[in-house]
C-alpha cells in the first residue's frame, strides 16, 4: 500500500466485551465511521448469541447457528480490530490493558461491557440445580433444549427475559406447568 492511502491512527478506541451492548456501538460506527480513530474488540470468545433470538431458539425457531454471531467476521465488516483473549487488568494512569497470553495494549478511550454473572452462591442449591443464561457465553444449550420435556419448571426472575423463556418453552417443548418466582426488592 502506497503512503498516500495509509489511515493515519489519531486516536485508539478499545472496547472490551464483544457481547449486547458493543455490537451495537459496532453497528454504529460501521454506519457511521470516524476518520483516524481505530476500534479494537476484545472477547474472550469469537462467537456471541444475540440474546433477543434466544427465547426464539428455545422455542425451536432459530438453530443455533442462526443465533450465534461471529465477532471476528463481524469486526471485519467494519474494519475493526478483533483481539481473542481474556482482559485481565487495566492500567489506568498508563493507559493500558492488560490481555491473558498477550502483551498489554495501549487505549486513548476504554468502553467496557462484560455482562453479568449470576451469583448461584446466593440460592442454595442453585449451583447443581439451576440453568443461567448469564454469563452468556456459558449458556448449555443442550441442557436449555434437550432435557426439559414434561418437566415442571421453576423459573427465578419473572422479568421480561423470564417471560419470554416460559413463553418459548412452553411453545417449543409444551411443557404446561411452570412455578415463577419473583425476587422482591428489600427496599
Ligand atoms: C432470554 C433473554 C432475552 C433478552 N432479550 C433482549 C432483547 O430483546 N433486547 C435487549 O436489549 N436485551 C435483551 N436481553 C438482555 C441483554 O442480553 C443484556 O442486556 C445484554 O446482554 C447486556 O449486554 P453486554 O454487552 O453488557 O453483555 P453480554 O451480552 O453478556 O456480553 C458480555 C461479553 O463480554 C465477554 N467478556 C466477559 N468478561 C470478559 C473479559 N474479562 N475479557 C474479555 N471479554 C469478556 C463475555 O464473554 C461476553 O461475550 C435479554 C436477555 C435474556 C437472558
């Protein structure tokens, strides 16, 4: 490549998390570029479901494929930076951060969405028992489609998520018995 058409990188824009939210902020910016500022995604995994099709993969409408998305694919589209690793630690005041089984990388803006986790050690017996769907990318899919036919389920969280996978359950699998429990705030 010739000098004249080599992007000149002013500013580098790193976001952490490859899952919801940044996909987004990545459509954002493949629509609308930023001239010198380059974007980096780093996940600690390639390929990301979107979570908005997966009461629809429950409920035996979507394959799995259908709902995964290829990150590394995805930041190509774009021209985005795509690092594979774990994030490990950030060095605020010398703008770095730091990546399992990479050198640290430097950052000029940080966005940072890593999900959450859900805390089974809070509910006894949660651990050996019960399915999440968060983090993400630990979802079982076997687990979640395979061993839940004429099962009564008991389903922690009857937020809009929790509604929507008893819906697509009980479409896909017709289970007819479902037990919700509504964790009620202490305030
Ligand atoms: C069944 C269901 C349906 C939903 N439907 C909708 C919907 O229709 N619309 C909507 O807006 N929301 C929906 N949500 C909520 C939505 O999934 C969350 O709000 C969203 O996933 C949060 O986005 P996030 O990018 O912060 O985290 P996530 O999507 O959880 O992604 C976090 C990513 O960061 C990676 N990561 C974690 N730690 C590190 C690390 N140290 N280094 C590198 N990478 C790391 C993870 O592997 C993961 O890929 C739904 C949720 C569920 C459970």
């Amino acid at each position: 490549m010739d000098n004249k058409n080599k992007a000149i990188i002013e500013n580098d824009l790193i976001l952490i998390g490859g899952g919801h939210s940044h996909l987004s902020v990545l459509k954002a910016f493949i629509l609308n570029p930023i001239k010198g500022l380059r974007i980096t995604l780093i996940s600690d995994v390639y390929q990301t479901p979107y979570s908005g099709m997966l009461p629809g993969f429950i409920e035996n409408r979507f394959t799995l494929d259908e709902i995964l998305i290829d990150l590394y694919k995805f930041s190509s589209i774009g021209n985005f930076r795509f690092i594979k690793s774990t994030v490990k630690g950030i060095q605020g005041k010398k703008q770095l951060i730091e990546l399992e089984n990479r050198p640290p990388i430097h950052y000029d803006f940080l966005s940072i969405n890593i999900g959450i986790v859900n805390d089974k050690t809070k509910i006894i017996g949660a651990e050996k028992y019960a399915l999440t769907l968060k983090p993400i990318s630990k979802i079982n899919y076997s687990e979640l489609t395979n061993k839940l036919e004429n099962k009564t389920i008991g389903i922690i969280g009857a937020g809009p998520a929790g509604v929507e996978v008893a819906l697509a359950l009980k479409k896909g699998l017709l289970i007819v018995k479902f037990t919700y429990f509504v964790v009620k705030k202490a305030f």
